[in-house]
C-alpha cells in the first residue's frame, strides 16, 4: 500500500513539475502587486475621470427630480385648476 502511495506521490509531482516548468515566472506572478497599484493610483485615476460619470449623472438625475416635481403638480387639484382642466 505504501509503495502505491509512493507511486501516486511521484507521479503527482512529476506532472506538477512538467506544469510548472511550462510558465516563466513572470507570467505566474501576473497578479503580483495590482492590489497595492490600485490603492495607490485607482484613487487619482477614478479622479480624473469624474467629470466624465459624475456631471451626466448629476445633470440626469436633476432632470428626473424636476420631471417627477413637475408631473405631481400637473397631476394635483392645484396643477388642474392652474392650467384648466376643471373635470
């Protein structure tokens, strides 16, 4: 039984050798600093792209709370009597 462990060992460590030696190490290490790159620099970029998010969101979302003011009052016995659609 141990020697069939022993096989199964070698084996296991041939194969993840041969996968091993396939790959530089750069390319193992691809990863390798982009949280501590992103906690550095994810700040001054997402800064620099505000204004491309930040002013359509707000201008769209100032047009959507005038419309919904506008549509409750045009919808309200003062909006009906103001404008004239007495029922």
């Amino acid at each position: 039984m141990q020697s069939h462990n022993r096989s199964l060992r070698n084996a296991f460590c041939l194969i993840s050798s041969r996968r091993h030696s396939l790959h530089s190490t750069f390319s193992l290490n691809a990863m390798k600093g982009a949280l501590h790159s992103y906690v550095f620099y994810g700040f001054k970029r997402i800064m620099q792209q505000a204004p491309y998010f930040v002013l359509p969101f707000g201008v769209g979302y100032g047009l959507i709370a005038w419309a919904k003011s506008k549509n409750a009052y045009y919808n309200s016995k003062a909006g009906h009597l103001a404008h004239g659609h007495d029922e």
